[in-house]
C-alpha cells in the first residue's frame, strides 16, 4: 500500500461515491463529472492503495472485502473532514477581539460608557476601546471600527445610518441662579453670563448650540470640552447649553426656559463598508442601536424638561 501522498483525496470522494451509489454512473451524477472520469478516479485510488476496491458487474459496483474496510476507513475520514469544517466556520464567527467606538466627550462619557458594561458581559470574549473626544477619528485610515457623532460623513466607503437623536437645553445652577435672576424670555438672556466653547478651536461645528439661542452671549469662562463646561456650570460659572442626558446623569443643574430653548441633534452611526460584516464589528453595532431604541427617552427631554416616553 502506498503513503498518504500517493494519491489524489478527490479520488476518496469518488470512491465513497461509488460505494454508496453502486455504480459508477449513479456517482458520476452525484459529483456533476462523467463516468469515465469516475472510473479513471477509482482506477487512480487502487494504483496508489495496491489493492482491488471493487467487484465489478455489468454496470454495478459491489465493494470487494477490501473495499469494505477502506469504506469504513474513508467514511471516518469524511466524518472529521465535516467536523474540522464546522470547527472553521464556528471559530470565525467567534466573538473574539477589541472594538474602537469613536463619539464625542460629552456623549461617550456621559451615556456610552455607562452601558458598555453590559456590552461586555454579553460578549466575554470582546474588548471595547471607547475613544471620547472633540474631534472625529478618520475611520477610512482605521483609527476607529465604528464611529458615533453628530456629523454625517459625505465621503469614503462608509455605511452611515441615523442611530438616534438628542435635545440641548439650557442650564443653570441653583446658585447662579439665585444671583443672577431665573430668564423666563429669550430677551433675558443678554443679562446672563455663559459658559460656552473657545470659537476657535472648534473642531465640529455641530456643537455650536448657543448661537441658535443668542446672537452676542456675554462670556468669561470659554473652554474646549463639554464636560468641563458641564462642571463649570455646575460651580456657577454661568448658564450652559448642554445635552439633556448630561444634565440628567448627574443632577446639580436646572433647567431654564425648556419651551424656548429645546434643540433637537441627530446621532449618526458610521462603519467602514469592509467592516460591516466582521462579527465582533457586528456585534458592536447592534448592541449600539439596541440601547439607543431602548434609552431614547433619556436622549430626548419633552418641552417641560421631562423624559419624553
């Protein structure tokens, strides 16, 4: 009998064919090829084994005592060819490796973070990477697998879905607002001191919320993260314009004027068109518009400064 690499494994495949079959043109069928080609296959196989697989009548095959102990053989083989098959495809399904989420400060640290506690529980075998800052990672130089903002890219092979929206309203602490007067018209404002962002360095310009409520806002306390402004306010440094989910997480802060200044911002949901598909990406994703539906109520405030339902 010859070595392993003597012969040819499609020729196995044939030959279990011709087994179950009983013939050489019921296997011919069965593998789309024609019965001469079947018979060159099997005529192969014996060759490289040394030994006579069947016993031949008319156009009928019968195994020969050799025959049955190379089936038995052979169909352990096809077995555990089936096994390491399913083995593969198990493996890369696997929900295995890390996932970058690129979102903004505010947003990731706010109501991301928080929730990706259970993200993990769901997927031990999955690590989270939440980059939170002002400026967007470029997904087509893969900084970031997914990324969560309010900017909606134009170009570049990106899948871009609208995940959610968000309301911005204006804040105060109950201690500035003791000093300086509770605004009850839009006109008040110009009395009021703001904590806002420094202009120039605004690197998306989606956050410029202030101007859609007063033209002029008088401001001494300007700085680049929403979170800081968000402390700041707090501390009584001035009103703030700030996403409601920030300002519930928390507490510290009152809302003035909900009917008058009551901004609504979409959240847009960015992956790279090769990585759509990629599991642990997958995974990722629907987990995000899982609590994005699940949490809108905590993403959006109703006129009164109430959860919407």
């Amino acid at each position: 009998m010859g070595l392993l690499t003597d012969f040819d494994w499609t020729d196995l495949h044939t030959f279990l064919e011709v087994a179950r079959g009983g013939s050489a043109a019921r296997a011919a069928e069965a593998l789309h090829v024609d019965a001469t080609t079947v018979r060159r296959r099997i005529a192969s196989l014996e060759d490289a084994i040394g030994l006579t697989l069947f016993v031949r009548s008319g156009r009928s095959a019968q195994l020969s005592g050799d025959g049955d102990r190379i089936f038995a053989i052979v169909s352990r083989m096809e077995e555990l060819s089936k096994a390491i098959s399913r083995d593969a495809t198990d493996a890369s399904r696997d929900l295995v490796g890390v996932v970058r989420v690129s979102t903004m400060e505010g947003f990731g640290s706010y109501f991301l973070a928080p929730r990706l506690s259970e993200f993990i529980r769901r997927h031990p075998r999955l690590s989270i990477q939440l980059v939170a800052s002002q400026t967007i990672l470029n997904l087509s130089e893969r900084e970031a697998d997914i990324s969560l903002n309010m900017v909606r890219p134009q170009r570049g092979r990106l899948i871009v879905r609208r995940a959610g929206h968000f309301s911005v309203g204006l804040y105060g602490s109950p201690g500035y607002l003791e000093h300086a007067g509770v605004p009850s018209v839009l006109a008040d404002l110009r009395s009021h001191e703001f904590v806002t962002y420094v202009e120039e360095l605004i690197s998306v310009p989606h956050v410029r919320w202030l101007p859609d409520v007063i033209a002029e806002p008088r401001s001494r306390f300007a700085c680049t993260s929403l979170v800081a402004q968000y402390e700041a306010a707090i501390e009584g440094a001035g009103l703030a314009m700030l996403p409601t989910f920030m300002a519930r997480r928390r507490g510290g802060l009152v809302r003035v004027m909900p009917s008058e200044v009551n901004l609504v911002r979409d959240w847009w949901l960015v992956v790279h068109a090769d990585l759509q598909n990629v599991p642990r990406i997958r995974a990722a994703i629907t987990f995000i518009n899982e609590i994005m539906r699940r949490d809108q109520a905590i993403l959006m405030s109703d006129p009164a400064g109430q959860p919407s339902e």
